[in-house]
C-alpha cells in the first residue's frame, strides 16, 4: 500500500452495523509513501496515527475533488473543536 499526503484511507466496516471510516491522510512517515499515515478521520475530525489493515485502501485524492484539501499547518494543531491548540508542540 502506497500513499500521498491528500489522498483518502477508507476502512470498510469490521462488524455487521458498523459505519465504513473515511479519513484524509495528512503526514507520512516514510517518502517512499508507505504506512504508517497521520490520518484526520471525517467523522470526528481527529488526527491518528494508522496502520493499515487489510479491511483499508487508498483512494487518490483526485477522485474526490471537491473535498480533498489539506489544513496548511501542523497536524494536531487543532482540537476535537476545531479551535487551535495553545502550546501545540507536534
């Protein structure tokens, strides 16, 4: 599994009822563009480090034009608010 900074994880549902989680991938560790990624999910704009599983793909940023930016600034510089955190060392 390769990546770019941009592009979509999608983890399909583990269990019957479960939501699929969609998430923009917003660091790499590694320039080759394999996992781990720092991922902010949709559902609750949080920012985690992910190991993909084999239930997880990447979609290219292009095919979600309309949605697919990147906040310009550090990744965990916000809160579960939105609002910037004081003091915020990454």
């Amino acid at each position: 599994m390769k990546a770019k900074v941009g592009d979509w994880l999608l983890v399909e549902r583990v269990h019957l009822g479960e939501p699929r989680r969609k998430g923009q991938i917003v660091e790499l560790n590694h320039p080759d563009g394999t996992p781990p990624y720092l991922v902010r999910w949709t559902d609750t704009d949080e920012t985690t480090l992910v190991f993909p599983g084999p239930d997880a793909r990447v979609e290219p940023a292009e095919h979600h034009p309309a949605s697919a930016h990147v906040r310009d600034e550090e990744p965990g510089a916000r809160g579960a608010d939105g609002r910037r955190r004081e003091g915020h060392i990454p």
